[in-house]
C-alpha cells in the first residue's frame, strides 16, 4: 500500500513538474492600442514641423515609440498629427 502511494505521489510530481514550464511559457495576453495621440503633447515649430513638448509615447507600425521632449516627429506621425490634430499656425 505504502508503495503504491509513494508511486502516486510520484506521478503526481512529474506531472506538476512538466505542467509549470509549460504554463511559464505562454505569451501574454494581447494588449489593447492605444486609441490615439494626445495633441497637447504635440507643438509646432516655426518651420510647421510637429514636435514633442514632453516626453510621450505614440503607437507606431512595431508597437510603441517614445519620443523625448523637444524631439521632431518623423514624416507619418506628421501626417497622423495633420489630420487629427486642429492645425494652428507655427509658434515663434
């Protein structure tokens, strides 16, 4: 009996063991976009160009991007900005 039991209990643990590396490995779930930019966080300089005025971070074709204060927005997120954003005149 008592052998019998330990040979359980053996089972037991192997399976548990094989369980958890498996259960370490799956991908986390997906996480939602984030639905847009935020405009305040944007500026434009005196050439029209959009710029960031704190540092922010904006969804990109991989993934996320962050962008430093003071940094210019590359040519789609200029685009993404245009159209999203109310377009005020350059600020000097």
């Amino acid at each position: 009996m008592l052998l019998r039991a330990s040979r359980l209990l053996l089972g037991v643990w192997v399976v548990a063991g094989l369980a958890c590396p498996a259960m370490a490995q799956q991908s986390p779930p997906p996480q939602s976009p984030p639905q847009g930019l935020s405009c305040d966080a944007f500026t434009r300089n005196s050439e029209g160009d959009w710029i960031a005025k704190r540092e922010v971070t904006v969804p990109s074709a991989s993934g996320t991007m962050l962008l430093k204060a003071g940094q210019q927005v590359d040519d789609q997120l200029q685009e993404r900005l245009d159209d999203q954003c109310k377009i005020r005149p350059p600020q000097a």
